[in-house]
C-alpha cells in the first residue's frame, strides 16, 4: 500500500512537472509569434494616445494660465546639465595639464632647501625684506 | 529521492511554514516601508551591494565606486565593471563573500564599478554616444588617475558589455583587457528581446517622443513577458526550498534587485534601439556615436567572452560573433547558465575565477587565441 502511494506521489509530480514544462514552451513560442508581437504594439500605441491626449490637454491648459510646466523645468535642467559636463570637461583637461607639468618639474629640493625657500617665500619674510628696503 | 509519505507530509508542513514565515516578513517589511514617509529618489542610495566601497568619482547622479587599493605584491591594471543602463549596478554584487566584485576582492585586485545612478528628466536628451563617449571617458579617466595607470581594464554586463566594447573601439589607447560577460553584438538573432524591438510595428520614435523616456516599469513587465510561466515557477520553486535560509536569502536580494530597474533616458534609448535593435550596425558596420566613427577592428587588446548557454535574453551566438569583429585576440568561455546565472549563484564561481586569472595576467602577457 505505501509501496503504491509513493509511486502516485511520484507519477503525479512527474506528470505536473511535465505539464508545466510543455506549457512554460508553448508560453514562450506565443510571445515569440507575430500576432502576439502585433496586439503587444497595438495595446502600446492605445495606452500611447491616451497618454499624448493627456499631455496635449495639460500642455493648453499651461499655456492658458501661464503656468510653468515639468517639460520646462526639464529644459532648464537639461541647459544646466551641458553646462556642466562642459565644465567638468575643462576639469578633466586642466588636471591633465597639471599632472604634465608637474611630471615635467626638476626633482623636489632637499627638506632644509624647502625650509628655507618657504620661509623666504612667506607674506613675513617679504613684509621684513620691504621693510629693510625702506 | 524519500517518498515516505509520513517524510513528505512533514516536508510539506515545514515548507508551508517556512513559506508563510517568509510571506510575513515581506509583508511586514513592505507595510513599514508603506507606513513611513519615503525618502525622495534623489537621497535614496541605488547602491544596495555587499561589499564595502568608497566613492572615489562624481559627476552629477554617476558615480566610480573603488573596492580595493591597489595590492602591493600583485599589481595588476585596475578593472573598471561597466553595468546596464537598464539596472542597477550591485548585480555583480548581491551576495556577500560570493559575487565577482568579493571574489576579485580577495584576490587583491584593483576593482572599480560604474555606477550610472537613477538619471532624472535633465538627462533625456543624452544620446547612446554621449554615454559610450564621453561619460565613460570621464569613468575611465578617474580611475586612471587613481590608479596611476595609462590604460584600464573594462569588464561590461549585459547592455553594460555592448558600452565597454563600444568605448573600447573608440578609446582604444586607453584601454587594456576587456571582458564581456553574456553580452549582446548581433541584435538579429532569435532572441524574443530582437524580434520584439527589431519588428516594424514597434516605433521607437512614439514611444520616446510620448513619454520623454523608457519607464522601468514598462521595461520590468516586458521582461516578464519573455518567459510568462517563469513567475510561477519562480515561486513555486521558493516554496520548495522555503526552509533553506541560504536559498530564501539568495532569493530576496535577487528579487530586490530584479524590481528595482531605473528608466533609460529618452535620446539613449531611441539610439540604443535604432543602431543596435534595428539597423544592427555593430555587425553591418557603419556605426557613428557621438559623431565618431566606431571600428570594432580597433579593439586589439585581449578580449574575455563568458557566454551563458541558456540565457534567454542574449542567445549564445549573439555574443559569439564578436570574435569575428574585433582586431584582438578573442578567449571564449562557455557557462552552463541563465542570464542572471552568469552573474551570480553557484554556477557563477567558474566566472569568477576566470575573470580573476584573465584580468590578473597583466597588460604584457601576450593571450592565447582561442576563436
């Protein structure tokens, strides 16, 4: 008896899976038929219409009150985003000039060296060395 | 296989347990996040992967996220990872200790991820070219600069791979290795994707001209529809292995990740379809992005194909081609998974290590063709 009922157990899943399986196949042969690829765009192109109906109404009745509408805002943004990809560009151009130049540079001086200059380059120093002058 | 029946009815019971325990977690967790005020698209993080990163780029909503400092007793070109427009960039960084970006990781490469963000209504006019030219120039520069190096290594996913192999063509003293994981070239293949996209009755134009740009939603139930039966499945397949936490774990993160498409910008969309869906140029020939002719004979340096075998949105010969378009020697490798499977999953870790050797052979190893 329980010999038996395994089996059913068993021939029921087998049978399920397989159903499933073929059916999974003929699921996946229809999307790939042309009358489904047909009412797929024709249900697009409706929901399409409705939404430039909608947009059209929207559109005139901003125009009428003299609203600013989303699209305008999108213009700006759009304006301000070339802007500055036009700016991160010279960004990207004047960091590779720099990198050049200072590839280009003689090797850095010594510790004492940077000491000194630095000191000597500082608004102090200057203000002593003016005020020696005078 | 047990068919005792006293087995299965306690099988049965544990998993109709598990499955309900599982339902309400996610029917608490989407009540909450119902419940509370949510946080405005642009605060919201789109970047959900596992691995600790820091953001070493910016440019608008694009980021270069960098996982790992260059190693000091391997020094390898820095990989940068090129994802879809069409979703989110952590794919290939689901889970933790088992996705490309861990694995590459702990082998102590250099790796970096594009990730293109959530684009809003200022970035629809931004063509297809725009993006393969220019705003991966700008990805692939900060990376040079941070890695002090003279070229990168790029590896693109899916629509990601199309770019890399495009950027490649048009940057070719920039760039070292590429790879290309289950990435379409030939878009007149058999693929559902191709005859849906490439038929006469879809105009694009309408599409793109009626909403300013392609809505994830409407991206997210066209996906649906390539395998209609395959939600069932999908569930019925949880409810099986409801009881394994490994599985259930696996099962949500893929989930998230598969429902949290972003929409593709109008201009993008409209090139991206007519050059590769319509006019199939990359194999024709005669494609000009951003105003640039694209040769793919001027992609010289090494090329790593991954093909999945049973991908369902990129058909194995589809990716196959490339090795008869670019001018580079060309390593195939075949996997024995879906699309997503390539990606991530058990079926994934042969990739990963594969990837790992390829990118880690460094730019002067000469490859051995194997197309």
């Amino acid at each position: 008896m329980e010999q038996l009922m395994q089996e059913m157990m068993k021939s029921t899943k087998d049978l399920q899976t397989f159903w499933e399986n073929r059916f999974a196949q003929l699921m996946e042969e229809m999307v790939k038929s042309q009358n489904f690829i047909t009412a797929m765009t024709r249900s697009l192109e409706g929901s399409l219409d409705l939404r430039r109906l909608i947009d059209s109404a929207m559109g005139r009745w901003a125009e009428f009150y003299q609203v600013v509408t989303k699209k305008d805002l999108a213009l700006i943004q759009q304006q301000m985003y070339d802007q500055s990809v036009r700016l991160e560009k010279m960004v990207a151009l004047l960091e590779t000039i720099r990198d050049a130049v200072c590839a280009e540079r003689p090797a850095a001086p010594t510790t004492a060296e940077t000491a000194t200059d630095a000191t000597a380059d500082s608004p102090k120093a200057a203000r002593k060395a003016a005020n020696r002058s005078r | 296989m047990n068919h005792d029946p006293w087995h299965c009815t306690q099988q049965f019971i544990d998993a109709t347990s598990a499955a309900t325990a599982l339902a309400g977690q996610l029917a608490e967790r989407n009540l909450r996040s119902w419940l509370r005020p949510a946080p405005s698209l642009a605060c919201q993080e789109p970047y959900q992967g596992a691995t600790p990163f820091e953001v070493i780029y910016r440019f608008d909503r694009m980021r270069v996220l960098k996982f790992q400092g260059r190693s000091a007793t391997q020094p390898a070109m820095p990989l940068l990872m090129v994802p879809s427009l069409i979703n989110r960039s952590y794919v290939l960084d689901l889970m933790e200790g088992s996705s490309l970006i861990a694995h590459l990781v702990q082998h102590q490469h250099p790796t970096y991820l594009l990730d293109w963000g959530t684009p809003g209504p200022q970035h629809d006019h931004l063509s297809f070219g725009f993006y393969v030219d220019e705003l991966m120039a700008l990805a692939t520069a900060a990376v040079r600069r941070d890695a002090q190096t003279e070229q990168v290594d790029l590896l693109g996913y899916c629509m990601g791979g199309t770019m890399a192999l495009l950027h490649a063509a048009l940057h070719p003293q920039q760039i070292g290795r590429l790879t290309l994981l289950a990435t379409p070239i030939n878009f007149h293949d058999e693929g559902v994707l191709s005859r849906w996209a490439s038929t006469p009755d879809f105009d694009v134009d309408r599409v793109v001209d009626t909403l300013g740009r392609m809505d994830s939603l409407m991206l997210q139930s066209s996906f649906l529809f390539l395998k209609p039966l395959s939600t069932y499945q999908k569930y019925k397949g949880l409810y099986e292995a409801a009881n394994n936490p490994r599985f259930t774990e696996s099962f949500i993160k893929l989930e998230r990740w598969l429902n949290d498409n972003v929409s593709v910008p109008g201009e993008c969309y409209r090139e991206y379809v007519r050059v590769c869906y319509q006019e199939n140029r990359l194999v024709e020939g005669g494609l000009v992005l951003n105003g640039k002719a694209v040769d793919l004979r001027q992609v010289t340096g090494p090329l790593l194909n991954v093909i999945a075998l049973k991908d369902h949105i990129v058909p194995p010969d589809s990716s196959r081609i490339v090795a008869r378009l670019v001018g580079g020697p060309v390593r195939e490798v075949l996997i024995d998974a879906g699309h997503i499977g390539i990606a991530m999953g058990s079926k994934a870790r042969q990739m990963f290590e594969t990837v790992q050797r390829f990118h880690a052979e460094g730019p002067t190893t000469i490859l051995t063709t194997d197309n």
